[in-house]
C-alpha cells in the first residue's frame, strides 16, 4: 500500500509512524465529513501544494501554510485538549497552520473563557466540528483521584473530581491503577461534552440546528491510536 499523507487523514492505518485514526466511528466520520463540507476541504486537500515529500514521507510545509493562511482563517474545528506534553492534537491529527482552533488545559475541562472561545471558534469564525479529546496516563485525572492539593491547581482539579465519582470501575479506584485512570479521562471527556451543551446557549443552539457537532475523543499515548468516542 502506498503512504501517503492524505490516507493518514482519510484515517487509513499505517505502521510506519504508529499514529492510526479509528476511522468508522461516527465521531471520526463527523470530524472528516466536516473538512469535506467545509469548503476548505481536507487539509491535504487545501494545503496540497504546500506539501512536500522527504524520505517518502509527506510533509507539511509550514512557512507555506503560514503565507497562505495570513490572508484570512477558515479553521474546520475548535479541539479542547489537554497540555501534556505528549498529546498536541495538531501533530497527533496531522493538522497545519489555520486548520484549527486547539484550546489546551490540564484534563481537558470546560470552563467559561474556555466556553468564550468556543463560541469565537464556531459562532464568529466559522468552525463546525467541537473535539474533546482526553488521552491515556493523563496525569491531571490522576491528581484528581488523589486529591492533590497544590495553588491554583486545586480548583482545576476539582472541575475534573465529578468524573472520578462518575466513573464506574469495578477494580482498584486508585491514581497507580492505569485502567482506572484511562475510564476517569474517558468519563472526563463525555462530562465535558454534557458541560459544553449545558452551559453554552450559543454551542447547544448551533449542535441543534445542526451547524455544528460536539464529539469527543481519547488519545492513547502509548498506542498512538485516536479514539472517536461512539
Ligand atoms: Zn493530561
């Protein structure tokens, strides 16, 4: 099978650099139809002369993506993720410059400037698909299991507790216990789904009406695979 950069979008599974998308699930199918009815298309498809090829690989060209997209942003999505390290949902979702907004905090939680820019990203610029995306080993969701206290960090902590209490595990509910850890982040990511509609008039109006979706996603950082929550 030929690599190319467009199958890795089109949410084909590869090998060669671990990053596989699970391309059936309706969240994945809202994500890509979005970027299809966009008018900007896929990325490959709005960048395709701005990619260029090394080692067999295809590559963004982000000094051509910047010039391009000084003209004016069209971003297909806003992503609400987490600030680890390891989990930057443009690299991770094969994104370039202008493609999307990304809101990034510990947990992935909603809060209201986050909601603010939300309603920016879908209402004023144009954006029609809302991502949550968690991811696996999420060390906010383990300071939340274990009630760490620390400055500010307390309070976000707290905005991620209802979905350690949410969560139904039937083995070791303890912050060393790594698949309960991954069903919080999980539980965290539909509870923030629920927060967006909840408290955001604008966001629950425009999923409504239909012009946009909310859909949610874990990152597993060790697989590298992109779960579209079903
Ligand atoms: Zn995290």
């Amino acid at each position: 099978m030929e690599r190319t950069r467009f199958d890795r979008v089109a949410g084909l599974v590869f090998d060669f650099d671990g990053l596989i998308l699970d391309s059936e699930s309706p969240g994945y199918v809202a994500w890509s139809e979005v970027f299809t009815a966009h008018g900007c298309a896929l990325p490959f498809e709005k960048y395709s002369a701005c990619i260029g090829t090394v080692n067999g690989f295809d590559l963004h060209n982000y000094l051509e993506q910047q010039e391009v997209s000084a003209k004016g942003q069209y971003p297909a999505a806003v992503i609400l993720s987490c600030i680890d390290s390891r989990a930057p949902a443009e690299t991770i979702m094969d994104l370039g410059i202008g493609d999307c907004f990304n809101a990034r905090v510990a947990g992935n939680i909603a809060n209201a400037d986050i909601l603010g820019s939300m309603e920016f990203a879908c209402k004023l610029a144009g954006a029609k698909v809302v991502l949550v995306m968690g991811h696996t080993s999420c060390g906010a969701i383990k300071g939340a299991i274990d009630n760490a206290q620390l400055g500010n960090l307390t309070g976000l902590l707290a905005k991620i507790r209802p979905a350690v209490d949410a969560t139904e595990y039937s083995g070791e509910r303890s912050a060393k216990n790594y698949g309960f850890v991954d069903a919080v982040a999980r539980k965290n990511v539909e509870l923030t789904m629920a927060d967006i509609r909840q408290r955001s008039a604008v966001l629950a109006e425009m999923q409504t009406s239909g012009a946009i979706k909310i859909v949610g996603a874990m990152y597993n950082i060790q697989t590298g695979v992109v779960e579209f929550l079903r």
